[in-house]
C-alpha cells in the first residue's frame, strides 16, 4: 500500500494546530494529491497557505463562501505514479485556478 506524500502529512500536521473545521483528501484532476481544509479563521488561512508554499507544494488555492465566512485551502500536490504513466501527453493545463478562483488574493479579504 503506498504512503501518504510528506508533504501532506506536514500539511495537515501544521493545520491541526488552527481552529479547523475539516480536514479532506483526495485524488483530484488527472491524479493530482488534494488536501481540502475547511475553516472561518483567516489568521490559519493565512499560516497554512504560508507553510504548504514553503514546502513546495505545487499549487495552493483557497476559496472563500462569503455567506457563511468559510475558507476553503487546496494543497495541490503532484502523484508521481499517475503523472509518469502519462508523461506523453501534455500538461499544459494543470493550473488549478482555470478551474477554480483562488479568492485569497481579492481585496474583500482584507
């Protein structure tokens, strides 16, 4: 059985440490490794994004559900045995925020 990628498990190690609501993971588009955290706390929002970039991650994007003042982070990391069986193809288009708004760089955050 394979292991969880460290990235993820720091990940989600450092966000257990915030006032969160959830904590999802999952295989997203074409493989790619999720890690969803769910919160209201824009301070943890803020450290979590800080720290999965630190790490490397691939791509962090976060959404925000301005009824309820919820805050979705995505950690997107890549699994490597997907993406090498599809090394013909092209990945051109493996930037998340085509599908997905990352809202934490809009000004009605502040």
């Amino acid at each position: 059985m394979p292991m969880m990628q460290q990235e993820r498990k720091q990940i989600i190690q450092h966000a257990l440490g915030y006032d969160i609501h959830d904590i999802h993971t999952y295989s997203g588009y074409k493989g790619d490794l999720i890690v969803k955290i769910t919160t209201s706390d824009k301070n943890a929002v803020a450290e979590i994004r800080k720290f999965a970039i630190s790490l490397g991650v691939e791509e962090v994007v976060v959404r925000q559900n301005p009824s309820i003042q919820e805050f979705e982070i995505y950690c997107v990391t890549v699994d490597e045995n997907v993406y090498h069986l599809k090394e013909d193809e092209e990945h051109e288009d493996r930037d998340h925020n085509n599908y997905v708004e990352d809202s934490w760089t809009k000004s009605a955050l502040d």
